[in-house]
C-alpha cells in the first residue's frame, strides 16, 4: 500500500514537471515569433525608407533639369525677340532703300543730277549696301544660332520625355511596392492578432496557473500550521522538534543498550507522552482532515554497522508500534490504520557543529504525514524554482 501511494505521488509530479516544461516551451515560441515579426517589420520599413531616398533624389534632379530647360527657354524667346526686331528694322531699311531707289530714279528721269551727286548717291548705297550685307550676316548668325538653340531644345525635350518615361516606370514600380508593403502590413496585422489571441490565452493559463500555485503553497503551509497548533496545544509539557513537528523520545529511557525489548517502567511515559501528542492530531479538525499517517520511527548512533543498526532500530519502533496497539486509545479513535514503525540506522543522526550527538541520536521519533506531502513538498519546490 505504501509502495502505491509512492507512486501515485510519483505520477503526480511527473504530471507537474511536464506541465511547467510545456508553459516554458509555450513561452519561448510566443517570444521567437514576436522577435521574428519585429525583425520582419523593421527589414520592411528600411527598405521602403531606401526606396523613398531614391526617389526623392531622381525627383530633385529632374526639377533641377525641368528648371534649367525652362531657363534655356526663356533665353531662346528672348533670343527670338531681339530677331524680329533686326528683321523688323532690316525691313525698314529695306523699305527705305526701296524709297531712296525710287527717288533716284525719279530724280535722275527728271532732274538730271550732275554726276558728282550721282556719284555721292552711289558711294551712299553702297555703304547702305554694305550695311545691309552686314546686317544679313548678323541674320545669318541668328539664325544658325536659332537652329541650334532649336536642336539643344528638342534633344532637352527628348532628355524630358526620356526622363517622364523613367518617372512613369517608377512610379509604377512604386505602385507595385505599395502594393506589397499594404499585402505584408495586412498579414503583419493578421499575425499579431494570432498573437494578441495567443497572448490573451497565455495571461489566462497564467492566471490558472498562479492561482494553483497559490493554492499549492496554501496546501504546502498546513504543515506548518500543524507544527503551531502542536506548539500551542503542548507547550513543554513534551520534546517536540521545531521543524518537522515530530515527538522525540531518548531510547535510553525505552530500551537497554542494544535491546529491542521496551522497559516496563518507560510504558506509562510513552503512553501520556504519546496520547498527548496524537491527541492533539485528530482532535483538531484544521489537522485530522488532512492527516495521512502517523509514523514511528528508530534511529540509532552510528557505532556498529549499518545493517546492524537498522535491524536494531527497527525492532525499537516495531516494539513502541506493538505497545501502542494495545492501547484503547488506539481502538477508541480508530486510529490503527494510520500506524506505521520503520527504522532508519544512523542516516538521520543528530549533529552539534558537525559532530554527531551519540545519545541524542538514539531515539524513538513519532511522526505525521499529510496527505499528499511528497507531491505537494515537489511541486512548491518547482514552481518556487520555475
């Protein structure tokens, strides 16, 4: 039955170190996705930042270009103008040669200029002439000059249009960018809210999982409350351990040396000592419900072998056990079945700075277990370490 209860106890721990292992392997995938969204979203975002520089630079520059050409422009139409006005005033000229021609003509018809003033007349339109020639020449110049303004400004118009090309181009590619970026932000969003829901989940398991452990520890303190209520039922009327609330009695008083035959006069000691004690077990309620056995242990020093000494201490428990049982204590309350004598040498002797105390380590130790002690005992020891 003891082995049976050991490993239900067993199984239970498994069942909560498993339980710990897998919210510890929970937590570290939610935090990796995290960490890989946010790693995504930043790579996403300096990409997009990347391409926004770009753009913006081969804008600039085309407003640069767009500036310059329209400077140029200006020029050629101030270039234009100041030709109109050569060939309006080379059209006068012309008209007023025209005229002088006419007025010679008619002058020398009809008046019959003397021909020194013919002559004068004539050095006059040649250096009308020359001055036309000249101003042809000038015209000739503007007007190779226009045609390679005109040239400079369609290959400009066509580095322009080049240019319009290139900024449709990209816009399109920018258009398909967007495009992506508004796909992967819609499934960026979609996985945080898996992760959100995931998150939400998690808070709840943990809030589960911190209201178990507080009922655990709850549990796991009963012991402690036993101890006090044993401190403060007893008092000093009986030797009663500090930490593990167990009733200590020196075998010197309960048995010769190296008998396992209990002393006649040391019954009636054992008896009070031990009503008192286990009295104070089953009549408090806030005890008797989780009580689970009451154990009786011998303990020896450790001369001799350990063999030996766990026969010995054996027999002394199983000797106090056999007395107990004859008790109508026992019978009254029915309390038999939570009975149980086992030995343990010399593991468990007592030491003053590191030395062992011989005669306090032989004794006879009456003890209480609760319910479920070693799996609560295990699982407070791995959340507290958790």
């Amino acid at each position: 039955m003891f082995n049976k209860k050991r490993n239900n106890n067993n199984e239970n721990t498994n069942f909560w170190i498993s339980y710990a292992d897998l919210m510890a392997g929970l937590l570290f995938v939610f935090i990796l996705l995290i960490g890989a969204i946010m790693v995504k979203s930043t790579i996403l975002k300096n990409d997009i930042n990347k391409k926004n520089t770009v753009l913006n630079e081969q804008s600039q520059t085309l407003i640069e270009q767009s500036t310059h050409l329209v400077n140029m422009t200006q020029k050629l139409l101030i270039k234009d103008d100041e030709i109109n006005k050569l060939k309006n005033l080379l059209a006068q000229r012309e008209k007023s040669l025209q005229n002088t021609k006419e007025n010679l003509i008619i002058s020398n018809n009809t008046l019959k200029l003397k021909s020194d003033e013919i002559e004068k007349l004539n050095q006059l339109l040649l250096a009308q002439n020359a001055k036309v020639d000249s101003y042809s020449n000038h015209i000739v110049m503007l007007q190779n000059l226009t045609e390679e303004q005109n040239r400079t400004l369609k290959q400009k118009e066509l580095d322009l249009e080049a240019y319009k090309n290139k900024i449709v181009l990209l816009s399109n590619s920018m258009s398909e960018q967007n495009d992506k970026l508004k796909l992967n932000e819609q499934k960026l969003l979609e996985l945080l809210k898996a992760v959100d829901n995931k998150q939400t989940k998690y808070d709840e398991l943990l809030a589960k999982l911190q209201a178990q452990k507080a009922q655990i520890k709850s549990l796991t303190g009963i012991k402690l409350k036993v101890i006090a209520e044993l401190k403060s039922s007893l008092g000093d009327k009986i030797n009663i351990d500090k930490k593990s609330g167990s009733l200590r009695l020196a075998s010197n008083i309960l048995f010769d040396k190296g008998s396992s035959t209990l002393k006649e006069g040391a019954k009636n000691e054992l008896k009070e000592n031990f009503i008192n004690y286990v009295d104070t077990l089953i009549t408090n309620k806030n005890i008797a419900d989780h009580l689970d056995k009451i154990i009786i242990e011998g303990h020896t020093d450790s001369d001799g072998s350990y063999l030996y000494n766990l026969n010995l201490s054996q027999q002394r428990a199983y000797a106090v056990m056999n007395y107990l049982l004859t008790l109508d204590y026992i019978k009254e309350h029915n309390i038999k079945d939570k009975l149980v004598a086992s030995g343990r040498s010399y593991l468990d002797a007592i030491k003053v700075n590191g030395v062992e105390d011989k005669d306090a380590s032989r004794r006879i130790e009456v003890k209480f277990r609760l319910k479920n002690e070693d799996a609560m005992y295990e699982i407070e020891r791995i959340l507290d370490a958790n």
